[in-house]
C-alpha cells in the first residue's frame, strides 16, 4: 500500500460504499471509516454508508494541501523539525538529480540535523544569492 491514496483513482459522479472506496484507493476499510471520523462526508446517515467520490476526492486534496509546508526563499526542509529551516551559516552543497533538477543539503542550524530542498537549474543563481553552495565532491563538473 502506498502511503498516499490518489484522488484521481475515484470517479466523482459515482458513489462508493467503504468497501469500493477501500478497494478503489489501495487502503483498508478501517483508514476509510477513519477518514470519515476525521470528516470526509458520507451521503446516508445509516449504513451501509455511501461516499460520493467527488467528496473522496475534495477530502483528500484538502488533506494533502494542509499537510504542505512551504519553504521561504532562504530555508530548507529539515524533517526532524518538520519545518522549514535556515541550513548553519547558510552553507550548503549542490547535487545534480536530473537534468532540470538538483538538491541543496545543508545542516539545520535549530537541531544539527540534514535539512534539504529541490530546485530547478534555471533558479540555481538565486539561490546561489542567498546560500553559500559548494558542489558536493562526487558531483559532475
């Protein structure tokens, strides 16, 4: 099971009773009966409840927006704070991911543990404004 259910693999114009959502979204019923506790609205107050899937989808895309933190322009995410963070004297390396992709690691300056962040090449000399960045040793030229 993945660890995030895709809103897309419910059809909004259809209804799901716990079973076919649980089915349709690779989760078990009980993450369903959760998620209505947690206030996914359901269409009968009786059982066998029906879920609109228009209302899966809208739950789960709120939940996900609000599980978002974003980053200023001058932080790193550092997961043992959870948050958003300035790396130790603002001092971080560069790792190419892709061709229009790279990672910034730095060290948290709140806990001393690894923070990091993924830009795009073309925002590199932005970045590069606000961070001290070394290219990390193993990195191509």
């Amino acid at each position: 099971m993945g660890k995030r259910a895709n809103p897309m693999a419910v059809k909004a114009a259809l209804t799901y009773d716990i079973n076919e959502a649980a089915l349709a979204l690779d989760k078990t019923p009980a993450t369903i009966r959760n998620w209505h506790k947690d206030g996914l609205v359901v269409m009968s107050s009786r059982k066998p409840f029906l879920i609109s899937g228009a209302a899966i989808q809208e739950y789960l895309r709120a939940r996900y927006k609000a599980a978002k933190r974003p980053l200023g322009p001058d932080q790193l995410f550092c997961p043992s704070c959870r948050a958003g963070r300035k790396p130790w004297a603002m001092a971080v390396t560069i790792t190419p991911m892709a061709s229009s992709t790279s990672l910034l690691k730095g060290v948290c300056e709140s806990c001393a543990s690894g923070c990091t962040r993924m830009i795009a090449n073309r925002n590199v000399d932005t970045f590069a404004a606000v961070f001290t960045i070394t290219k990390e040793a193993d990195s191509e030229p």
